[in-house]
C-alpha cells in the first residue's frame, strides 16, 4: 500500500487551481460591461424623455409658430402679414406673449443689407424672443 502512494503522488502531479479559465471568464465579462454600459446609459435618456413628451402631449397646448421674413431694407412680413421695419416691435409684442416658448424663425433674402438684417434681429431680441432661429434659403 505504501508503495501505490508513492506512485500515485510521483504521478498525479500538482494539486493547484487552474485560474486560467477564471481569468479568461472574468476579461470577458469585463469586456460586456463596457459595451454595454454606455447602451444602458443612453436608452434610460431615451425612456425620460419619452416620458417628458408624452405628458406635453397630455397637456395639448397648442404652439403659435411666429415666422418673421425680411423683404427688405424697410419691410418684413411677420406670419403673413407685410409690416414696416418700425412697426416690427408693436406687431411681435402680442405674439410673443400668447407663444408659450417664444421662439422666432427669422429668414432674409440675399438683397438685404446686412446692418437691416442685424436690425431687425436686435428688434425682434428686444420685443421679447426667448430664441431665434435663422432660416437660411
């Protein structure tokens, strides 16, 4: 008996855990964390802002898009309706008040100058636009 231990201790080799697979199972789940931890990052934005407009939606409040074009030097036309550059002021103040964002789309063609265009968005920033957008053709 003495005999088959000595053999089998010669033989059977080492007895130490192999950490080679619990190394490789580790950088692989290391390796899916990064991947998708940005994923899960940018769907819980999508989810909340998903939810944000769907209660805007509830509410039903109806935007009034105000649109503002120069013409000309001395004439823009504010939602369909031709105005003088002076005028510019009183005929935004009551839109500007009902729109709930206060936000102006602003086009210009290409003859106006360009000092009339800074003009008028210096009328339009002081008749009270929270934001102004320029259109460009």
């Amino acid at each position: 008996m003495r005999r088959w231990n000595q053999d089998h201790a010669a033989a059977g080799g080492t007895n130490e855990v192999n950490l080679t697979p619990l190394i490789d199972v580790s950088l692989a789940l290391v390796v899916i964390l990064l991947l998708a931890t940005p994923l899960a990052f940018e769907s819980s934005f999508a989810v909340r802002r998903a939810a944000a407009t769907a209660r805007s939606s509830a509410e039903e409040t109806e935007t009034a898009r105000i649109e503002v074009a120069v013409l000309s030097a001395d004439s823009v036309r504010v939602n369909r309706q031709v105005v003088t550059v002076a005028g510019l002021g009183p005929s935004l103040k009551p839109l500007l008040e009902r729109s709930p964002d206060g936000m102006v789309a602003v086009s210009c063609r290409d003859s106006v100058p360009h000092g009339s265009f800074v003009e008028v968005l210096d009328t339009i920033k002081l008749s009270g636009a929270q934001d102004i957008a320029v259109a460009g053709r």
